[in-house]
C-alpha cells in the first residue's frame, strides 16, 4: 500500500484529540520517526484550549488536586515505560504503605475490605470468614464456590453480575464486588462485559475449576495478595507533581518536535487518493480551516468518531455509535482531619449500590499519596453518578456539593465546613464496556484497517486505564507508520 507523502519526503501526519491517548500516539510517532530516521510533518489538534482531556492537576492553596484519574497500575508497564522515556522516573511514587486497604461501606459503617480479597475472589479464607460485610449465608455460598462447575458454553460472552451470581452467590455480588468494580467502571454489573474487563477470572474458572482455588494457587507464589486488598493498591503509582507532570512532559515534546494546535475541533474527514482532507472550526473565529495530510490517527470518543467517519465508511461508524457512555461527577474538597470523628487511615471508600448512598465511591488522595494536602489536612475526591445513579447529576452544582457534604458528615462523622469545595463534571465520559464489546471493537478495528493510513485509539479499545491508553495509542501509531 502506498500513501503519498508531502515535500521534501515528509509524511504529513495528524493526530486527533490531545489527551494521554493523543499524546501518547504524538509522542510516539516523534520517536518512531528519530529511531527510524523517516522524517514526518506532525500536527496534533485539540478542540479545547488545554491539553490532557480527562486529566489534569491544579494547586488549591496548598492542596494538590486531581481533576480526572489520579494513578496508574505498574503490572502494565506501559505507563511506567513512558515516564522513564521522558525522563520522569525518579518523580514516580508509591502509595503509602501504612494505609494500603479499603472500606466498603456497609449498613452505614465502613468496614475494611478481607485481607487478600481481590475484586471477586479472596486468597485467604480466615478473613473471608470473619468479615462482617457478609452473612453467615453468604459466606457459605462462596464457600461453595469450589463446587460450582465451569460456564458450559465457554464462548458466551458473560455479564459480571451473572458470572459472580453463578459462582459467589447474590450478596457477595450486591455487598463486595459490584462496589468494588464499579469504583473502576462506574457501570450497570448487568450489562458489563466480563470478557471485556476481567477476562483473568474467566481463565480461573477454566483453568482451576474455581476461582477460589485458582487464587489461593497463585497466592502461593507472591505476596501482593496478602499484602494488599480490593484493587491491590502497592501496584499504584503516580508523580510526585500529579499527572500533570507527565501531560506537560508529553506537551513539551510535541511543542519542540511538532505542532500542537489548540482550539481546533475536527468537523469533516474527506478521504483523498490518497490522505485525508481534514476541516476544522476554530475557536474565536468564523472561518474554517482545511488542511490535506497523509494519515491519520483520530482519539476522539466514539460517538464523535463516528459522526466523523459516517460520510464515507459507514460499516465502521455503525459500530462505533453503538458504543454507551456514563457521566458523572466529581467533588473535591479539603478538610482538617480533627473534624472527622473517623481516622480514615486507608486510600479510600467503596459504597454498594444496595446502600441507597448518593456517592459511588470516596477517595482518601492524600492517605494514598504524600505531598496531596496540608500537614494536619485530608483530601478527598467523591465520585458521584454513574450507570446507577445517573438521575443524581440532573441536581446543580451546589445541590450536588450539599449531599455530598451531608453524605461525608453521616458516614464519617464530619463536622466543620472544608477548607475548600469544587465540583467536575464529566458527561458521557466514561465508556460502558457491556456484554458484546469485545466483538463490537473487533468489528471496528476490522472495518478501520480497509482505510489507509488511518487509525484509532482512546480508551474504548483495550481499557480504561492510564495504561491501556497509552499502549492502544503507540500501537496505533507504530501501525500508522507501518506502510511505506
């Protein structure tokens, strides 16, 4: 396949989208390019003024505040590759050891999650049966866990609510894991993809018979499952300065290496023989701006790209506009840590649905990480909305800041007003990974590969993790510079 390339032997290029994905893919591209000594014209294009998208860090008087995701796991090295090629590993640090576990909130108290239990099934048995967040019923159903045959049809795509009905039982469902696993997906357990998301508990049942017994097997063999609980927080890392550190860094190299065009919203894609005709809107302007390149690579959430790509390849928008997104939105807020009557000594808490709370989930950023809050000062990010809950977000700001508070004050016991109190909102920012969705992105990347010189990448692919992203993006743009 050949795609033509602008003057002077440079392949002109443009990334779309100028968040981790986008600047990840950018980034990448820059390096390919250097390793391979195959120059490229490079333009990524941002329709906000800031770079980062969901991400981004700010100073609030002395705190230091997260606005989207605020670490990344080391188990997939890809983010920690990254901050070493950017010359930011000795800014990575650890959560802090003395708080490494997490509360789920339970009849309105929290109670900490079993030592060695990780996300649907637990290492150790002795914590499992003294855990008060389960009945003594309960606790005997996962116990017949053991006995419990494999999935028949194995090809079957399984809802995670099925999956753990079917193995653990209802209450281990309603009280353990759906809080825990929705703190990472913010979705409906009935409609997410287990194949999608947690295919290892898939391999369990397979490969063990039980997923109890598999755990307890590799627990054998490491000690992060009984040094750890629910999302086994020793894994989690961030930079010292917040992940601003590495949007900026990332930012830095596409400024000095290439282009980065702020305020540019992509509106129209012409396919061209070959390359791409690409119109923008510009912010604060009336006119358009048009510009031809040789490949493509677009980051943008679905429902976008394929509003994008419906003129011309159709099969690959269908797919595309299927994918289901979730808001929701996030409270900050300081507080001196006298005006709690708990000690919250753990990195965060996790509410089940069943509860009847207005609040996801709450986390203790500043018992996770040092250099997050005052001395004598506790920060807190509370999740609010989601697949469950999305009626809440319909509340204003400050009707959402109110409950929030009055959520804090009857689980925790909080009794002054915070030092500060901010709200993000993040509508239809979280993509729904439902039952078919592995087969829904092997139809979309099977339908975008017809084009040439043209990719995709974001966090519908293969996560939604810091880490997934930028492994999806430098993919992507390894694949982009693939044909000559």
């Amino acid at each position: 396949m050949n795609i033509s390339t602008s003057e002077n032997n440079l392949i002109k290029v443009a990334v779309i989208g100028g968040g981790i994905s986008g600047l990840s893919a950018a980034n990448r591209l820059l390096e390919i390019s250097a390793e391979q000594g195959r120059p490229i014209d490079l333009t990524l294009y941002e329709a906000t003024a800031r770079h980062g998208g969901l991400l981004g860090t700010e100073k609030v008087g002395e705190y230091l505040v997260e606005q989207g995701g605020d670490m990344f796991v080391t188990n997939k090295p890809w983010a920690v590759d990254l901050c070493k090629r950017l010359g930011l590993e000795d800014q990575l640090i650890e959560t802090e050891t003395g708080n490494r576990r997490a509360f789920v909130l339970s009849k309105g108290k929290p109670i900490e999650v079993p030592l060695g239990f990780n996300l649907m099934a637990p290492a150790r048995i002795w914590p499992m049966i003294a855990t008060p967040l389960l009945s003594w019923k309960a606790k005997l159903r996962m116990g017949w866990e053991y006995f419990v045959p494999p999935h028949k049809n194995i090809d079957e795509d399984e809802s995670l609510a099925s999956f753990v009905r079917r193995r653990l039982g209802t209450e281990a469902l309603d009280r353990l894991i759906q809080p825990l696993v929705g703190g990472i997906y913010t979705s409906d357990p009935e409609k997410l993809s287990l194949r999608a998301t947690l295919p290892r508990f898939i391999e369990m049942e397979r490969e063990h018979g039980s997923l109890i017994r598999a755990m307890r097997r590799q627990a054998k063999n490491s000690t992060d499952n009984r040094a750890a609980t629910g999302a086994r927080y020793s894994l989690f890392v961030t930079l010292k300065g917040g992940l601003q550190q590495l949007l900026d860094a990332l930012r830095e190299k596409v400024d000095l290496e290439a282009n980065y065009q702020t305020g540019h919203r992509l509106t129209k894609i012409e396919p061209l023989e070959p390359g791409y005709r690409l119109t923008f809107d510009v912010a604060h302007s009336s006119e358009s701006v048009v510009t031809e390149v040789d490949r493509l690579l677009i980051t943008t959430p679905a429902p976008v790209t394929a509003r994008l790509v419906d003129s011309f390849a159709p099969s690959l928008a269908e797919p595309l506009d299927q994918i289901d997104y979730a808001s929701c939105a996030l409270v900050l807020s300081g507080h001196n840590v006298n005006d709690f009557d708990h000690p919250m000594d753990a990195n965060g808490l996790v509410v089940p649905y069943v509860e009847n709370r207005k609040v996801l989930a709450i986390s203790f950023t500043s018992r996770k990480f040092a250099g997050r809050a005052p001395e004598g000062h506790i920060l807190l990010r509370t999740f609010v909305g989601g697949a469950l809950q999305p009626e809440l977000l319909l509340q204003t700001d400050d009707e959402i800041k109110q409950f929030t508070m009055a959520e804090i004050k009857d689980i925790f016991g909080l009794k002054n007003e915070p030092d500060f109190i901010e709200i993000s909102r993040y509508e239809g920012a979280m993509p729904q990974y439902h039952v078919g969705h592995t087969e829904r992105i092997a139809s979309i990347q099977k339908e975008a590969a017809v084009l040439n010189g043209f990719e995709l990448a974001g966090n519908i692919y293969e996560g939604v993790g810091i880490p997934d992203c930028i492994h999806n993006a430098e993919e992507a743009a390894k694949r982009l510079l693939a044909t000559n």
